[in-house]
C-alpha cells in the first residue's frame, strides 16, 4: 500500500515547494491539495464536517499554482488536486491547467475531480446547484477532447465550443489519470464512464464493499485512494483489507516547523 498527503496549502502554513520535498523525502508517494477559490461572506450551505467553517478554506492557495511549485522541489512525487471542483472551473482554461502541470512535472499529475457541497460557492461561478453533476460531467468530457485532439469541439447543453487548438498535450496518454471523488451511487457510475481512480473519503461507511461495488461496476479493477485519513497507522491493515491501494493521510495546515515535526512523527508511526 502506498502512502501520501491530503492537505490545504494556504498562505499561513508550509510552502508548497518545501512541503513538496519534505513528502518525497519521506517516502510518501504523492501530494493531494484541495481547492475553494472563496467562500462567500452569506453561506447557508452546512459544512458537512460541523460549523463552523475551518480557517483553511478562506485562505486557499490555487492547487495548480502550489502544484506546479511541488513539482519543480521534487523528481517522483505525484503531485495531484484533491480535489479540483470542476463546476467552478472553465473547461478550456483547467484543460490547459492540467496539461501545463502534467508537462512541467514529466508526467507525474493526477486529476482529482468533484462537484463540491458549498452552494453559495456555486452560484458565484454561475452554476445552478441542481445542475452541477451535468456540468461537471460535460465539462470533464470536454477537457478529454481537448487533451486527446489536435482540433477539439464539444458541443453540449453545458460546454459548447468550435474547434480550437490548445497545447501542450499532456505527458500521460490519453492524458492524467482522472480520481473521482465522493461516496454517492452517481459517483461510481463517473468512474466506470470516465475515471481512472476512485477518491473515498475516510469513515466511508461499507468501504470493502462500497470498493468492491465500484470495481465490479467500472468493470475492472479501479485504483483506490482513500482521502483525508486520520493518523491512526492502526486502521492500515483494516484499509489494505478492504482493498485500498493509497492512504491520503490528512496532513493538518501548519507552519515549517510544526509541518516537519508532524510529518516526522507520522513517517515513524508508518514504518514502526
């Protein structure tokens, strides 16, 4: 089983070069960061995880930017959003996004992808909460035409678009390996359509058989990587047998200093 970082890289913890480095040189194999591009001052949506709203999600860094900083500090980390929310996005711009990332790293990207649960969030970007799984859906199979064609167009009810030219390509071919988040039945059937991994959230209830469900659905054996664990190394062998490929332990929004120490003492814990 392989193990990486779940994170929020924000401008009061880590740098995301730094971060980058200390994970490859520990021995974790990828880093995950999340996205929020803001979060409205008049929110009535919930935080799934209890009020109130952490301090990290007002202060976000963009992934891709903090990304690409990981990426040029390291030589193997797989540097990955975790996830991306793709209805707050432009199809044409995030295509190029994702391939620029995919390209400066040689290879190393992976796309985490989902449609969030801050409606407010969405409506700031122009999307309807009711419709976002449609737009995601449309705007994911855009950005593979994009990625895949010389000349791409898409039209849908969602994404509309002539043909265009857009490089570079990305590294990985057809292009980097798409994680699907999320627990819901829709989600499964995203990563039998268009995914190339599956991104549960730990304490998923069932997780041995919700895995075997999206496997047997996907029809083949799906990589899974379990996001935002907690540092309890003794639920590993409970994840291993549930058919976990990656643990994404979630690495809490520290300065250096604190950063270094935890990430220290979680190595030792993995390895004991």
């Amino acid at each position: 089983m392989k193990f990486g970082i779940s994170t929020f890289v924000t401008d009061e913890g880590i740098a995301p070069a730094e971060l980058g480095k200390a994970l490859e040189d520990r021995g974790f194999d990828s880093l995950f960061l999340a996205e929020h591009t803001h979060i409205p001052a008049s929110r009535e949506t919930p935080y799934p995880g209890g009020e109130p709203l952490p301090r990290i999600y007002y202060r976000t860094l963009d992934p891709f930017v903090s990304l690409t900083a990981a990426a040029t500090a390291t030589e193997h980390l797989l540097v990955a959003t975790g996830i991306a929310l793709i209805i707050e996005r432009d199809p044409i711009t995030t295509a190029k996004e994702v391939a620029s990332l995919d390209h400066i790293s040689g290879g190393r990207a992976i796309f985490g992808v989902g449609a969030g649960w801050n409606r407010e969030e969405m409506r700031n970007h122009g999307t309807d909460p009711a419709r976002r799984g449609a737009v995601m859906d449309e705007r994911i199979r855009a950005m593979q035409a994009i990625w895949t064609r010389d000349e791409a167009e898409f039209h849908g009810e969602h994404v509309d678009f002539d043909p265009i030219h857009s490089w570079p390509k990305p590294v990985q071919q057809p292009h980097p390996p798409i994680y699907v988040g999320g627990e819901s039945k829709r989600s499964a059937e995203r990563v039998a359509e268009y995914g190339s991994g599956w991104l549960p959230r730990a304490g998923t209830e069932d997780l041995g058989s919700r895995i075997e469900r999206v496997r047997d659905r996907a029809g083949w054996r799906v990589p899974v990587s379990l996001y935002a664990a907690p540092d309890d190394t003794s639920a590993l062998d409970d994840y291993a047998r549930a058919g976990v490929d990656r643990v994404l332990f979630s690495l809490p929004t520290r300065p250096r200093d604190e950063t270094l120490q935890y990430l220290d003492r979680l190595t030792g814990a993995i390895q004991a």
